[in-house]
C-alpha cells in the first residue's frame, strides 16, 4: 500500500516538474503571430500617409516625409533567439512643389512677403508650403520683354547700355498717377494737336525701341 502511494506520488512530481518545465519555456519563447497589445493596437494615419517602417518608406517612395512623431505599429523582426520591435510611423511621398515654387515655412515666407504659389497651400513638408519664386528684373528671350519684380512704386524696364549690345533690364520708377511714360516723339504729336503737356517726374520711366528715354 505504501508502495502504491509512494509511486503515485513520484509520478504526480514528475508531471508537476513536467509541466512547470513546459510553461517556463513557453513564456520565455516568442510566439511570432502573436503580436503584443501595443503592437496589435491600430493607429490610423492621416490622409495620404502609410504606416511604414523606414526600409519600406524607403523602398516604396525613395524621397518621402514623415507625417506623424509617434509610431502608427510595430513590426516584429525575429534575429536568432531575439525578437526585435521595428517602429513603424506614418509616412508619404514628398511632394515637390511645382516650376517657379520654392517649399518655404510658412512663417518665413510671409516675413519676405511671397505668395503662394498657384494660389493654394500646397504642402511640400512638415510644415512647408510652396511659395512662389519672386523673380529678378531681367530680360526674357522667350518672351522678348523685361519681366520680374520690383519695388513698390517701381516697373522693370529696359535700359540703354553704351558698352554693351546685350538688353539691359532694370527698376525704373513708376509714372505717378494722371501721368503717362511717353517719348518726346510723343509729346511732340499732342504739342502739334495743341496739347501742352509737363514732365511729373525727372527720371526715365522707360526708353524708345532705339534706347531713347521716355
């Protein structure tokens, strides 16, 4: 009878060894699948962007933009016996802003006083926008004129050079008002219509197609 016990006793110890023995290596081996509560727990990213790790932002847009600092998920990486947690966050191709737009911060940009370009916030960064480009007075070929921007109360306009045949754009002053820029050439045809005309201002407002001030 004490036998009997006694085994029964020896082999209910081994199962119990057994078994604590089996529930000690299943919590110290991952289980890949099953992913953690932080893991699992969905974070939705922002319109356009994708949950992504950095290889995958990588790999899908070669130049993108992180949309959001916290992690969207986590990606479980398994290397030998370790399991790693690879972060994953929102990312989205970088857009580029279009011809004659720089991506400016916005404050930065109402500072030097640009527009934006095309009229509309187009986002090209983390709190970048595109702006336009302001252009410098100079001579378009395409377009055969002086183009670009210039001081309040001034106009690019070509200028005669007298060492150089190239076309020469410069900010010249703008006419006041109930003024016009006229040639003398011009001037000369209302004098003969009986139209005596007075300069409003000193300086150049422009020249003749043969360089002569106006």
């Amino acid at each position: 009878m004490a036998s009997r016990r006694f085994t029964h006793w020896l082999v209910a110890s081994v199962l119990l060894v057994l078994l604590v023995s089996t529930l000690g290596t299943a919590l110290e081996q991952p289980r890949i699948g099953k992913f953690p509560k932080e893991v699992n727990k969905p974070q939705i990213c922002p319109r356009g962007c994708y949950c992504l790790t950095e290889e995958e932002a990588k790999e899908k847009f070669r130049d993108y933009t992180r949309c959001t600092e916290e992690p969207c998920g986590y990606e479980l990486v398994r290397e030998g016996k370790e399991v790693k947690r690879i972060p994953k966050y929102c990312f989205r191709p970088t857009q580029k802003c279009p011809s004659g737009c720089n991506c400016l911060p916005e404050e930065f940009a109402k500072e030097m006083g640009l527009e934006l370009c095309m009229g509309e916030r187009i986002k090209c960064d983390e709190n970048r926008y595109c702006f336009k480009i302001r252009e410098k007075c100079h001579y378009d070929p395409q377009r055969q004129r002086c183009i670009g921007d210039c001081p309040s109360g001034e106009v690019c306009r070509e200028v005669p050079s007298a060492v150089s045949r190239e076309i020469i754009c410069k900010c010249v002053p703008i006419c006041p008002e109930d003024c016009k820029c006229l040639s003398e050439e011009e001037v000369k045809k209302y004098k003969e219509e009986g139209l005596e005309l007075e300069r409003c201002k000193a300086e150049p407002c422009g020249y003749t197609e043969t360089q002569e001030p106006k």
